[in-house]
C-alpha cells in the first residue's frame, strides 16, 4: 500500500494531490511543504511559513495549534520509507524536518535518495547532536574552542574523571536525552547519582566547567554555505534565579544585550561564531564525507578567556526558535529550500533582521519535568491571542472528542510576545500568559528580567 492509503487507513487528513512545479520559494509561486513535528518549535516554523500566504503546508502529526495554520496528518515520521512514500504521492516541493528523532531515525537520507528537498541533515551528519563524543571530535579536528571532557563508559571511570576536573561538576549523556541529560553541581554525590542513571543508556561525558554566560546561535548550511540568525538565549532551569531541575527549557529571548558591550552587537558575534565555529565544522564534515545541510544550533558560553562550544544540535532550538524566527524579516521557505538545494551560496551574506525584540514563556505542567500530570483542560488561549503583540503556539496539546483543549505533556504552550525593546516583549508575553489557566501548570516569572534592564541600561 502507499503511504497515502496508509494514513487514510489512520484517519489521516490529506492535502488534494497538486501537479509538480518548478518554484524557487520567497520568488514565485506556491511551494507544497511537508513539516514533521509536533512541538512548539515546529508550530512556530509553520506560523512563519503560513504568514508568507503563499504555500500549501501539511505537518505530520501536528497538534491542534498546528492545525490552525496547517493541514495535519496522522503519519509515522521516524519511518524514512513512510515519510518518502508520502512525500512523492503528493508531489510536495520540500520537507522540513523539526525534531530530532526523525533526524537520527534516517529519514532525511531516504528524501534525498528519491531526490526529494529535505531541510534537516543526513543521519550521519546529525551524530554531531546524536553523540557528544562524535561532536568533540569534530571539534577538534576542525580546531573549534571547547571544554575538555572525558568519556565514561562505567561509575568508576565516571568517578575519576569527576574527581579529575573538580567541582562544579558536570556530567552529560553522551546520546540523545531530550534536553535532561546534563547535571551541573557542586554535589560529587549527585553528579555520580546522575551518571549512573544515564550510564543505563550508554557511556556518559564528564566535562570541566566552563563559566561564563551561555548564548545560542542557530546558523543555516547547505553543506557549503553559512548563514546566520541572530543569536539568543534560553533558561533551562525550571525556577526562578536559575534553580531547580533541567529541563527542556523554560523560554527565551532575543537580542542578547550584552554582546554589544563585548562584541561590538549581535551582528558582529553572529559573524564571529560563523568565522571561528559554524564555518570550520561545516568545512571539517564535508572534508569527512558528512556534509551537513540544515540548521546547524551553536550552544555556546562566553567566558572570561573567550567563547567555547558547550554543543551543538542538528536542527532549530527550543524554545529558542519560537523567539528568534520573530526577528526573520525575509521569508523562511527561501532560506529552507535554499539550504535544501545547495544554493544558500545565492542568498546575501547577512539576513535580514528586524531591530525588534521577542520574548518566549513555557507553561509547564504540574509535576514536569519528573512527574508530569496530563488531562488538564487549557483555557483562555483566544484571550491570550486577542492581546497586541502576542502569539501562542502550542507543543504538549490535543483535543477531546468534545473539542476541549487539554494538556498532554511537560511543556504544554509558549507564549511569545514581540515589542520595540525586550522589556516591551517581556510585558506583552505575561500578559498573553496571564489570560491562559491550566490548574496546576507553572512557569518561571524571571524570563528575559534581566536581559530587559540590562537593555534599559
């Protein structure tokens, strides 16, 4: 059966079939696009994608926030055979992949080898996210600046490599751990505690500690070309002041104000980081027949000696992405499909930024990130929207049969307000919160605070 038959059989929603067409998204015509996610970084890529009302999106398996501004899809999408079948019987012009796990799972690898445009890089080429250990090496070779680190394949070597670099400890899951993988304490007992549990799942990295303030900086490549967006940053904190658990991050903001003082602005870092990091590890993949085509994610930290690669994902940032594409003042599927295509190269050097700022809030469940409680009905949502300045986007959402909007994960919405400053985005995003009640839910009222006077300073 084909994979169009397959998904009917699932209740799937399908696009009607549309004719091949040679377009060149941004410049002519309407582009079919093929989004796989379900989160909130994902619904953020379709948010951006629809405003360019030009394009017919699907998205595999979206939520309901999705389905507002995209055809969804009941569909497999860490199959690469289902994914590709689909993905030639309705003739879409490129796929974008959000998340990871597809990544990991292959399925960029079988959308090329039908010739179809995929934005998302080759299973081998996302070990760089997949593997810490793959990612320091490329480090290395490439001569990127990084913490040292020492990989532990059991307690013992694990203990020696702690008791090596010395408090504050740092221990991280060498695979994939969505967000939770890494310990940073002064506790020795606690950083043991944590590699033991994630030693369960493979060999763990036991790093020095670097100190500083950590930046994110998302950079297109097709393989060749570079481009950067402008850089931002998370917290991963669950509480206020930074404490508590990690998670998989609690909101975000852009611009980052202090590299103006340091580096002379945002656009002078992004270039930078493209020079020193971005450029050297794109070159040093294709030299090692890797290449890496997609979004390259740059987490860095700014220390008193320089910046140093903490790691890198192989795709967009969350919930980074949900403020930062706030700031795209071109459209998003030129620069997809371009570095989908091997013609980035085309495109101006720097992008084009919006002097705006973009502030991102995660309303969390009760219990997250250890215990989560899901069923929780979501209200106020169209309150939130009906606020200036103000976007929601859904992640860990679905819909009864009575169409009532109840949680169904960790982190549940962003709430994403845009201003003239970040102090301005920071009020429009609590405000937008402040109309949305799940019981139990909890977000951290310290995002962007001091980013925000450090800009009115």
């Amino acid at each position: 059966p084909t994979a169009t038959d397959t998904a009917l059989r699932r209740g799937a929603v399908i696009c009607v079939h549309a004719a091949p067409r040679d377009v060149v998204p941004g410049e002519a015509g309407a582009v079919r696009i093929l989004g796989l996610g379900s989160g909130a970084r994902e619904h953020a890529i379709v948010a951006a994608l629809h405003s360019e009302r030009a394009h017919s999106i699907v998205t595999a398996p979206g939520n309901p926030g999705i389905a507002t501004e995209s055809e969804v899809i009941r569909l497999d999408v860490n199959n690469p055979s289902l994914v590709t079948d689909f993905a030639k019987d309705e003739n879409f012009d490129l796929v974008v992949i959000g998340p990871e796990a597809p990544l990991v799972a292959g399925v960029a690898d079988a959308l090329r080898e039908a010739g179809i445009p995929v934005f998302g890089p080759s299973k081998a080429a996302a070990e760089i996210e997949g593997s810490k250990t793959f990612a320091k090496d490329v480090m290395s070779r490439a001569g990127v600046p990084t913490g040292g680190a020492r990989l532990a394949a059991t307690l013992e070597e694990a203990a020696a490599a702690i008791d090596e670099f010395g408090a504050p400890y740092v221990v991280k899951a060498d695979g994939l751990a969505s967000g939770k993988g890494v310990m940073v304490t002064e506790s020795r007992e606690d950083a043991l505690i944590h590699a033991e549990h994630w030693l369960a799942a493979g060999p763990v990295l036991v790093e020095e500690f670097l100190d500083g303030q950590e930046v994110s900086q998302f950079v297109f490549s097709d393989g060749v070309n570079v481009r950067a967006l402008p850089p931002a940053q998370d917290f991963k904190r669950l509480l206020a002041g930074d404490e508590g658990p990690n998670t998989g991050g609690m909101g975000a903001y852009t611009p980052v104000p202090f590299l103006n003082d340091r580096f002379g602005g945002e656009r002078a870092f992004s270039k930078l980081i493209v020079d020193q990091v971005a450029k050297p590890v794109v070159d040093e993949m294709r030299a090692a027949g890797t290449p890496f085509a997609g979004l390259l994610y740059c987490g860095l930290i700014v220390t008193t000696a320089g910046i140093r690669v903490i790691e890198f994902n192989a795709r967009f940032g969350d919930p980074e992405t949900q403020a930062v594409l706030e700031r795209l003042d071109q459209p998003l599927s030129e620069l997809l499909y371009a570095s989908a295509t091997g013609t980035l190269g085309h495109l101006p050097e720097e992008l084009a930024i919006a002097d705006n700022a973009a502030v991102t809030i995660v309303l969390a469940s009760e219990g997250y990130p250890e215990d989560v409680q899901s069923g929780r009905t979501i209200s106020g949502v169209p309150d939130a929207l009906a606020e200036p300045n103000v976007k929601v986007l859904q992640a860990a959402t679905t819909e009864r049969d009575d169409d009532t909007l109840v949680t169904s994960g960790g982190r549940i919405l962003n709430v994403v307000g845009t201003g003239a400053t970040i102090a301005e985005a920071r009020a429009f995003a609590y405000q937008g919160l402040s109309r949305i009640h799940i019981d139990g839910a909890q977000y951290r009222a310290d995002i962007a605070e001091l980013a925000a006077r450090e800009q009115q300073s």
